[in-house]
C-alpha cells in the first residue's frame, strides 16, 4: 500500500497562522502533516516562508489567491 501524505489547509488556522505562523508549521509538522495550503503568506516573505517549510519538513501544496489578485499578478 502507497503511504498518504496529509497537507493541512492554514485558513482554518489562519489565526493562529497571523499570530505566529511559525510556531503553528512546527506544531502541524509535529502531528505528522507533510503538507501546507497557504492562505497567504501571513506578513513573512516568500523567502522565509520557505525558511520555515525546510526547517519543519513540509511542503507548499497551494495557495488560496483572490481571483483578481490572479489575473492582475
């Protein structure tokens, strides 16, 4: 049998994730997630987001990005 990898989506932690997304990807790291569907990057930049992806092992699976901010960027 093929192991499933579980991603967590950040907008039901998204409080969290704006208070302290750090914290937050080291505790989903710890419960076993292999990866994350952003909702934003909470005020960090692409590179320390990144940063913090590496240091917990986990991946970038998606991002939910306003339609408009889509077609505009």
């Amino acid at each position: 049998m093929k192991n499933i990898r579980m991603a967590s989506p950040l907008y039901i932690l998204r409080e969290e994730c704006a208070r302290d997304l750090d914290a937050v990807l080291c505790r989903l790291s710890d419960l076993g997630f292999a990866g994350i569907e952003f909702l934003g990057f909470f005020g960090h930049s692409a590179e320390e987001v990144r940063q913090m992806l590496d240091r917990y092992h986990l991946q970038a699976l998606g991002n939910h990005v306003p339609y408009a901010e889509l077609t505009a960027d």
